[in-house]
C-alpha cells in the first residue's frame, strides 16, 4: 500500500529538486551498500536494496517522475490517478545496474566497456633480497638474477607465426568484450565481460608463432642491479621502473618490486630511525669513572662515565643512528644501555684489597662495635 512505503525522494536522501546524476549518484551508494550479493543471508539489507531500486525506478525515468510528483505511491497502483499499475522490472536500470555489477563482479559497467585491445602497462613483477643491518643502515648495490619476458623477436609480439597475422575475433567483432544478460533477484541484469574466445584480447591467433607458442613473449635470464637506499628497514620495498613483465598492444612495462629482508644483528636493534644496544662497563671504571668502549655501527667510540655510575646506566649518542630515507645526511641515535661486570674470578692479592676495601666501607672502630662490625662484614658485598 501506498502508506506503507517511504517518498521516493527520502529512501536515496535528496532533494525533490536533485538533478538526475545527484540521483543517480545517491542511489548507487545505497545500491553497492545493501546489494544482497555483498551481504548474503540479511534480510534487512534485501529490503533496503529493494526499496532503493524501486525508488530510483521511478525517479529515473522521467514519465514516472512527473506521475510520482503529482500523485505520489497512488499513481502507480491499480485504479490511481496516473497510469495504472506500476510493474517494478530491474531491465528498466540496466544502465546504472550494469556499473554496479562491474563494481561487485570486477565486469563491465560502461567504464569497463572499453575495448580491452589499447596499450596497457605491463604486470609488476615482486622479488626479495636479504642484506645485513650495515647495508640497511648505509645502503648498498645488489644485483639480482630473474627471469623476465621480453616480446619474442620472431613474431614482434604478435604471436603470430611468420607470414601470418592474427585475426579480428568474430565474437567480440575485435572489442574484446561481449555483453551477457543474467537473472537476479530482481530481474534480468545485462553486464559485459572479457571474451571468452580471444580473452579479452580482440584477436584470435590461428597459426601460432613457433618460438613462442603464440604467447608473443620468450622468457630470458636477466641480470637487474639494485640500489638499496641508507635507512631502508626490514620489510620495505624498493620500486623498480619498467623492469616487470612487458606491455600489451605497446603498453610500458610493468614495474618491479624488491621486497627487502634486513638480517638481525648480533649487538644492535633498531627502532625506527634509532639503534639501541647494551655495553659492558668494568666496576672499577664504574666506582672510579672513566671512559668506556662502546661499538657502534661508525665503529668503536670512547665514552666518559661519572664516577658511581650504576648499571642500566643509559647513555644517548647524538647522530649515530639510522640514516632518513629522505636525507642520508640526517640521522637518528643510538642509545646505550651500560651494565656493570662484576669479576668472577680472582686471585689471592685481588682478593685481600677487597676485603680491606670491604671493611674501609663496613668495618667500625670501637671495641663495642667489634660484634656489630663481624655482623657488617658478612653483609659485605666480597666474603672470604
């Protein structure tokens, strides 16, 4: 019944005055949203994806339009002031229809009806190659060996065998696409796809090149050199301009991408554009002060350390990290974690000086203290 159903004008969420393509434009959304295919088993979606095409139905076609203006719902039942009945029949859209279904189904739509015979750029080809945490962090030249297709030069890419040529598919009449109506929920739904007979090509090959079995490439061994760039980082890839598989009908070559793996490092660990890593620090050099030895990926630097310092002592070295991607010159840092080394072995003179520095740190002067100091002693940090 006419109550029961919502304005036309409401369901897509536009204006009464809304231009053909703001309607269009809106239904669509709705349409891709609720389309049952993309939500299977929902019910509610199926009502909502009904209920917005039969709205744009009407608002689409400008005879119902102007009945829908003037008498609204009633215009299309039996006995209302317009023109009778109204059959909802999905063939009526088959126009944006067929742009929905190319979207849901990768098919046609009239942006896919194309001819699929103009250039087209070639597939990008994906490979990977593993460097060192130094290469990733400098970067380095690598040279890869890969199988590539190159157009055969017996046929020029034709895939024709020599004296022939292919010819114009009788099915497709050369635009590589034919058009295939289908029944759906809601009606018969026309939608174009790749020819089956030439696959989407526009030709059909009868006398095939010997070299290359018709395929109109010959796959070679290649040798591709690499460039990684200082501060890449485990994971990323490296895009290599029209070295991927070759084009069609005069296209450019696909792209290649390096996909690199960054091995793990014995000492360092990376963190964005930082390193971190621990250090030993000698518990002399610890009480006393000092400097300290800490490797970085610069090499070996000379470290200061105050006196008392304790461990997990962390210390920042300024510029000493990974370089940018975008600017070698600029660099993140390395931060050091110092851990104290206690000696665990020591010999009879070692130990007798820690003893006597044991008991300048606990010993007690007082013959009253004699037993407290025996009770300090064996909390001492060196024992006999």
């Amino acid at each position: 019944m006419a109550e029961n159903k919502r304005d036309c004008y409401e369901v897509p969420g536009v204006a009464r005055g809304a231009s053909d393509d703001e309607i269009k434009k809106a239904y669509r959304q709705l349409a891709k949203k609720y389309h049952p295919d993309m939500n299977p088993g929902d019910k509610e979606a199926e009502a909502k994806f009904k209920e917005a095409s039969e709205a744009y139905a009407i608002l689409s076609d400008p005879d119902k339009k102007r009945q829908y203006d003037q008498f609204g719902h009633a215009a299309f039942e039996q006995g209302g002031g317009g023109a009778g009945g109204f059959e909802f029949n999905m063939g009526d859209m088959g126009d944006i229809f067929g742009d929905i279904f190319g979207d849901l189904f990768g098919g046609g739509g009239r942006r896919s009806q194309r001819a699929n015979n103009g250039p087209m750029k070639g597939a990008s080809v994906r490979t990977g190659i593993r460097i060192t945490f130094e290469e990733a962090v400098f970067g380095t030249e690598k040279e890869l060996e890969l199988n590539l297709k190159d157009p055969c030069e017996k046929c020029h890419g034709t895939g024709a065998k020599a004296g022939s040529s292919p010819e114009t598919c009788k099915k497709c009449n050369g635009s590589g696409q034919v058009a295939v109506t289908q029944q759906s929920l809601f009606g018969m739904v026309r939608r174009v796809q790749p020819c089956p007979d030439c696959s989407g090509s526009g030709k059909i090959i009868k006398d095939k090149c010997p070299d290359c079995y018709g395929s109109g490439y010959i796959t070679k061994r290649k040798k591709i050199q690499v460039s990684v760039p200082a501060g890449i980082d485990d994971g990323q890839s490296i895009r290599i301009r029209e070295k991927g598989e070759p084009g069609v009908n005069g296209g450019e070559r696909g792209d290649l991408l390096v996909e690199v793996s960054v091995s793990r490092h014995p000492i360092f660990q990376r963190q964005d554009y930082d390193i971190y890593s621990t250090a030993p620090l000698p518990f002399t050099t610890a009480a006393l002060g000092g400097d300290v030895r800490i490797t970085t990926v610069d090499g070996d630097v000379l470290y200061t350390v105050k006196p008392g310092t304790q461990t997990d002592t962390k210390v920042r070295l300024r510029g000493k990290g990974v370089p940018s991607l975008r600017n070698k010159q600029v660099r993140g840092d390395h931060y050091v974690t110092l851990v104290v080394q206690v000696p665990t072995k020591l010999s009879h003179e070692q130990k007798e000086l820690l003893k006597k520095l044991d008991d300048s740190f606990y010993g007690r002067d007082s013959e009253e203290d004699a037993q407290e100091g025996k009770e300090s002693k064996k909390k001492g940090f060196f024992k006999k």
